[in-house]
C-alpha cells in the first residue's frame, strides 16, 4: 500500500443470526470497497450487537 492509495478503518455490527457468516460478509465487505471505491485496503473490526459503539447502526446482511 503506497501514501497515495485509499484504505478504511471500520467498525462493523454484525447481528447475531449471521456471526456464523462473518468471513463472508467481510469478503463482501472488502469486494464492494475495491469494486466500487478502489479501496485495496481495509481494516474491519466486528462488533456485538449488544456491545457495538454507541450511535453505531445494524444493517442486515443478505
């Protein structure tokens, strides 16, 4: 990664019903952000919903 080239740093929350889906939604996740933002690097953290960020919002997963 070059000084140049965009990257992210995200919080994530992920609902219960899909934890055992995490790795795809983070391969879903980095695939859109290259796709569609040219970000080729991105750190994903993922959260509880019970624990999640204050302010943070839960999307669906599909």
């Amino acid at each position: 990664m070059g000084e140049h080239d965009a990257s992210l740093d995200a919080r994530v929350v992920v609902e219960m019903s899909a934890w055992n889906e995490l790795e795809k939604i983070k391969d879903g996740i980095k695939q859109a952000l290259e796709k569609e933002f040219s970000v080729t690097h991105s750190t994903l953290e993922f959260e509880h919903p019970d624990y999640k960020h204050e302010g943070a919002n839960t999307y669906k997963h599909s």
